[in-house]
C-alpha cells in the first residue's frame, strides 16, 4: 500500500483544488457536510479502483451524503456523548456529585476512543452500501478490522498522531491563520486516511466491491 502516488496526485494541478476547497470548509457549521460527503465519495472512489478525486458536479449529493455520515458518527459517538453530558452534568451539580462526574466522564474519553476505533471501517461500509444497518453491525467490522489488525491500528494511530500534532503547533498560530491552516492541514490527513483505509478495507471479506463504474464517471 503506497501513499506516496496517491499524495503526488493529490498535488495535482487538476486535483489540489478539490480537497482544498473542502478543507477550507471543513470546520464551518451545515458547509462541513460538503467535506464529509466529499471524504465520502473519496472512500468510494478509492474503493472502486480509482487514484483520482471525485468531482464537484453532483453537489447536492454530496451534501446529503455528509450529512449522513455525520448521522452516523453521532450514532457511533452516542454512548460517549451521554457519558460526557451526564459526567459534566453531575461535576457542576454539587461537591459531592462531583467525585462521580469525573469518573464518569473519564469513562466518556475510553467509550469515545472505543467507538471512534471502529469509524473508518464504519464510514467505509456507509460509503459503499448506503446502508446505516450494515455500518452498525460492530461484529462484522471487527472482524474485517481483525483481518488487516497491525494495519488498521497504524493507520488509525498516525491519523490520530498527526492531527495531535497540527492541534498543538498550527493552531497556536494568530489571526485566524493557524485556525485555517489546521482545518486545511486536518482534512487533507483524512483524505490520506481514506485512501489508506479504503486500501485495508478491500481486502476484508466485508468489502463487496461493486460501484466501480459509476463512480470513476465523477473522477
């Protein structure tokens, strides 16, 4: 699995204007699902065979279909949430709660590190299947994540890694700039992540592989 090709084409004259824009998008409310949807589609393309970047011509789609990733990464990301909720809810209510709060919400960090572990096969399975059943089968994608384990969590560690880092140096720079140069930095490691992980996902038994076609029309 080579990254170096594919980040040469994302430095494409023809193609670093399409992630771009999205990056620059990315962390803006209701204009991020553009990002997602287009991360989305990314995956699928990448699954389907294709080295390129889908393009923008089908915006309306691509919009719904960030929307519902994102549905599903609040499904995903529901258990954390309410422990969070609930852990601040009890350390703001009174000294006594407070003990309990934060054993609570220090449970809401472990659960939130469980569940995102299994997204990037999860948005995978949404990408390919458009099914939100089949992207919440946990049993079925921790045995497809079995099956490339040293992989997945590499990946997973480095996108993870990476976004740390970007966190605690770009962002710290003034005027807005750091802020816009961390959103643009973040989501191109997640255009990375899609081709690294649609790579891994492909050779499970959980991929079916069968969009091929209509999706290297949008490339």
């Amino acid at each position: 699995m080579e990254l170096y090709p594919f980040i040469q084409f994302t430095l494409n004259s023809r193609f670093i204007k399409r992630w771009l824009v999205a990056g620059l998008i990315f962390f803006i409310p209701f204009l991020d699902f553009f990002s997602i949807g287009y991360l989305s589609r990314t995956i699928r393309t990448m699954m389907a065979g294709g080295m390129g970047l889908p393009t923008w011509e089908k915006k309306g789609e691509i919009w719904i279909e960030g929307l519902k990733q994102v549905f599903l990464f609040i499904l995903y990301e529901a258990v954390p949430f309410f422990l969070f909720s609930f852990g601040f809810f009890l350390t703001a209510l009174h000294p006594f709660t407070a003990f309990f709060g934060r054993i609570i919400t220090f449970l809401g960090f472990i659960a939130m590190f469980i569940f995102s572990f299994f997204m990037p096969f999860a948005f995978a399975v949404f990408a390919e299947e458009m099914d939100f059943k089949k992207a919440l089968e946990f049993e079925n994608i921790l045995k497809a994540i079995k099956e490339v384990l040293i992989q997945y969590i590499a990946g997973y560690i480095g996108i993870m890694f990476l976004i740390g880092f970007f966190y605690l140096t770009v962002l710290r720079i003034p005027y807005l700039i750091g802020f816009v140069m961390f959103s643009i930095l973040t989501y191109y490691i997640l255009i990375l992540g899609a081709y690294y992980f649609a790579q891994l996902f492909i050779r499970t038994s959980l991929s079916t592989v069968k969009i091929t076609e209509d999706v290297l029309k949008d490339i």
